[in-house]
C-alpha cells in the first residue's frame, strides 16, 4: 500500500484549481519515471479536486494508472487530495486528508493563500511528515486494528475520471487540454493503459 503525492488547492467554482503546496513519494518508481509521475499525479489531482463539490468527499478511480485519488473541498475552498494505490484504505486516506488540511492552516493564513492565482509551492514541512508516516496505514492508524472500525461506514462517493466530468467526457480528451502534462506524460498515461488492458490480477 502506497501513498503517492498529497496536494493542497485554492478551488474556486468554475475556475482551474490552483496548487497551493504538494508533497510526493515516488521511491517505488524508477528514476526516469518519476517526472512523468509527478506531472501525471498533479494532472489527476487537480482535475479530481476540481471536480469535487464543497464538504464531499470522493475517491476517485484512475484506471490508466491503477492508482486512487481521495478528495475534498472544506467550505472556504480550500481542497485537499491524496493520491494513493488502489489497495490503500479510503478512510484512512480521508483521515489523511483532514490532517494534511489542519496543518497547512496552522502555517498559512487564510488571506495569504486567497490572494494566489497561479502554482505555488508554500513551504508545509508537515506535508512530508505526513507521506512517510501514512506509507503504512496500520501504523499511522490504530483504528485500522479494532474490527468495529473496519466495519464502519462512511460516505464517500467512489467515481471515475469520465463520470467526473461532462457526459461523454473522455480522459484522453481531459488530458490532451491539460497544462500539466507534457509529450513524455502524455505517453506514460497511455502506456500505462495498454499494459493494464492486457494484463489482469488474480
């Protein structure tokens, strides 16, 4: 189980969410993929969280890739996203979440991160604290261990890139418009793709 990137956004309705502050571990990947990586895990980090309305919270699943992107949106707009493997647990990916938000608000003022409107990377060191420890959601998660809690419900709404978006909406279409992805990116998605059209799990 695997934790890829954790971003944080300013998301305005009908705007392009705007990245605020992200964190990556890509120690599993090779050292050339790890661009493509980045680009792509901030492609479908953003387009997820943009994507997702005020106090919900989703999980979205990247089939290209074979990875989930947990989201949400608090009521000021400010959007938080943890892109993790499809074997992590979603609640604890939300717990993850909730934690990431409270500590980008200790360090940064409300008026500070409304005034950006394009990338930036505020300093979180928090952030990277966080990814290690939730590499292992048994241990940054006790209540992963009482049943009782396994057992839990909780409302999160499980999509797919293309029911994000319009009808009809594909995710090559989405991509091909999209400024964080480039050539190289583009073709790792669409490698990705074949290899796990023509491969399968047991």
């Amino acid at each position: 189980m695997k934790v890829y990137s954790i971003g944080i956004f300013k998301v305005t309705p009908g705007g392009k969410p705007v990245l605020l502050s992200i964190v990556y571990e890509l120690s599993s990947f090779g050292f050339f993929q790890r661009g493509s990586v980045k680009e792509v895990s901030l492609f479908v980090s953003r387009e997820t969280v943009g994507r997702t309305g005020v106090n919900e919270r989703v999980s979205m699943e990247h089939t290209q890739t074979q990875k989930v992107c947990h989201t949400t949106v608090d009521s000021k707009g400010l959007g938080c996203t943890v892109l993790t493997d499809s074997e992590y647990p979603g609640r604890v990916a939300h717990s993850l979440i909730r934690l990431a938000l409270d500590e980008f608000n200790k360090v940064h003022n409300e008026s500070v991160w409304r005034a950006i409107n394009t990338d930036t990377e505020l300093p979180t060191p928090a952030l990277e604290q966080l990814i290690l420890k939730y590499q292992n959601p048994h241990e940054a998660d006790p209540m992963m261990n009482l049943q009782k809690n396994l057992d839990e419900t909780i409302t999160i709404v499980k999509k797919t890139v293309e029911q994000l978006g319009q009808r009809g909406e594909k995710l090559e279409d989405i991509a091909s418009k999209s400024d964080d992805l480039s050539f190289q990116s583009k073709a790792f998605m669409q490698n990705a793709e074949r290899m796990n059209k023509c491969c399968g799990y047991v």
